[in-house]
C-alpha cells in the first residue's frame, strides 16, 4: 500500500495480452522502481472500451496524481480524459491518440512517419519502373496508429507511377483479423510482391498465409513494432519471416519520466516523439545486440531492485523487533 508523501501514477492500459504492451508495462515498473516515492498501478481495460472508461473514473476518484493513458480508440476515451483534466489530474497520453488538445502530454512514435518509412523501405528496394503489386493491412481503424500508418504509406506509394496497392485489409490489430481475407484476395489478384502490415503479428499471420499457399519466397512483408524476444519482429527479421519491421518503442519508460517531472513541478513538452527506424537484413545483428545490451541492463537494475526490496523489509521487521524490545 502506498504511503501518504507518495505519489501515485495511475495507467490505463488498452489490453495486456501482445508482448509491445507487456513490454510497455515492465519498462513503466522498471522505471517507476527508479523513483522512490512514486508507485504505480496498472489497470487493464482488455481492450473493452466502457472497461477503460470505468477504470479511468475510478482512477480520477481515488485522487491520483498523475493519469496515463494508452487508448484503445480515440473518440470514446476523449470525453474521460477530459474528465480527468477538469478534477486536475495531469494526464499523459501515450501511443494511440484522442481527439482534440486536452491532455496535458503526448508521448509515442511518428506514425505517418512508420507508414513513409515502410513504403519507402519498398522504393529503395524496387528498381526504377518496377511494376509491383501491394497489399496494405491495416490495425483497427478507430485507432490513431492504423489511420496514420496508412495516410504515410499511401502517400509515398500514391507518388510512385509504378506501384499499387490492390487490396486493403480492415485489420484489428490481431492475426485473427487477417488469415481468411488475405486467403480470399490472395485466390482473386495476381501475383503480389508486398505486403504491409500495421503490425508485425498481424504480418506473420500474412506470412502463414503465405507459405499455405507456397508464396512465402515471392511476397516480401513488412510489419511494425520491431519487438526484440522470441517471435518478435526482431526474429522474424532474422528468420527471413519478415523482410522489414518498423521499429514501434513502446515509450513506457518516457511516460513515467515525463510523470515524474510533472511532479517534481518541471515543465514538460506538450509532444513528445520518439525516434523510429526501419530493420530488416542489413542492421539486424546491430538492432539485435542493442537489445540484448539493453535487456541485460534491465534484468540487473530488477536484480539490484529486488536486492534493496528484501533488504528493506529485512531492516523494516528487525526495527520493529527492536522497538517491541525496547518498549515502544
Ligand atoms: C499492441 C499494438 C501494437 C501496435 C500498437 C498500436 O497492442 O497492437 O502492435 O503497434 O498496438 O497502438
């Protein structure tokens, strides 16, 4: 239970159940536990829309100090930030947009940028005059990411004379969106030399598909996240699975540094964008040992953590001992 001097971060998280907003979670604990005197909760709203709005109301009415939110769709979750902006909780808005300007920050990557890069990544592969055939498969479009991948992606390809997207798929994000309509318009159009994904599970699914058909070697997939571990973009980078991802940070550790300066009473920038890059065969390894570098940190400071954790309580019932003994 957290004590009165402490501040309390509230987040609201869309879903937990990918391995991006795991890895999102963790780098908030991680960064948090950094902070003595700032505890974190999580709540997760399983991307349930009236879920998350609920959990945001309870979070305004036990007084947090600071809210975060990554929202499932933009529209619906306007209204309660708004809410919780008017009861004078800064908010931080983070990865998916809302509406409007009322949040105190924003924090995530360039997605129209994401969906440039990606089609640019296509250009730079292609010859001059190629013809090429494309698929686009985007995430849920009531989210901020799918429609502005897009908008980047069809910008770039719509200016290349020799390039079209011949079939558009409503994603939501997840693979099960993707297996029987790619299935379909892979029976009914030639041949395909691309497919752009908004994610990278949604890009492996197309590669299932893919190779159901025996079309894995002939359609280069690119996808979005660039998640390092096991079946994350990374790894399918480096198994040929994919033949580029764009690299999506989470941002869950700029979140809760933002948070704390809010509360250390410093002034923060209203946009906060992080960096994006695209990986495929030739910086992979690189990509690959950065990570590896930076896990390793990670799991030290959780080490060293847990470490001063037992040591604290350790300390906490030997003085309490003490007093007993002493008669306090
Ligand atoms: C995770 C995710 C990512 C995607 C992001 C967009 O839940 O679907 O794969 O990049 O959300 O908000």
């Amino acid at each position: 239970e957290p004590e009165q001097d402490e501040f309390q971060i509230g987040f609201s998280q869309a879903m937990t159940t990918d391995n991006w907003r795991k890895e999102m979670n963790r780098a908030m604990q991680v960064e948090t536990s950094m902070h003595p005197g700032f505890y974190l909760e999580i709540k997760d709203a399983q991307n349930d829309v009236s879920r998350q709005i609920k959990q945001i109301e309870e979070l305004i009415s036990n007084e947090i100090d600071v809210l975060i939110v990554s929202p499932i769709q933009s529209v619906p979750i306007t209204p309660v930030i708004e809410k919780a902006m008017n009861a004078g909780i800064p908010t931080i808005v983070i990865d998916r947009k809302i509406e409007g300007s009322n949040y105190t920050a924003y924090v995530g990557a360039n997605n129209v940028e994401i969906g440039k890069n990606a089609a640019n990544y296509i250009v730079s592969n292609s010859k001059p005059n190629q013809k090429l055939e494309l698929i686009e498969i985007t995430g849920l479009q009531t989210s901020s990411p799918a429609f502005e991948r897009s908008q980047g992606f069809n910008e770039v390809i719509s200016n290349q004379g020799n390039m079209d997207i011949v079939a558009s798929i409503a994603g939501d994000w997840e693979k099960t969106s993707v297996g029987d309509n790619l299935k379909s318009i892979l029976d009914s159009v030639g041949i395909i030399d691309y497919i752009f994904a908004h994610n990278d599970r949604m890009a492996m699914s197309a590669w299932e598909v893919a190779r159901s058909k025996n079309l894995e070697d002939s359609i280069q997939i690119i996808g979005v996240d660039g998640l390092f571990g096991p079946s994350g973009g990374i790894q399918l980078v480096k198994e040929d699975v994919l033949a580029a991802t764009v690299l999506y940070p989470t941002g869950g550790a700029e979140a809760i540094k933002l948070a704390v300066k809010l509360l250390e009473g410093d002034q923060i920038d209203k946009n906060n964008i992080l960096s994006t890059v695209v990986i495929d065969k030739v910086n992979v390894e690189i990509m690959q040992n950065q990570f590896n570098k930076m896990n390793q940190q990670q799991n030290d400071i959780e080490q060293q953590q847990s470490i001063i954790n037992e040591q604290v309580a350790t300390y906490n019932s030997q003085s309490n001992l003490l007093k007993i003994m002493v008669g306090l």
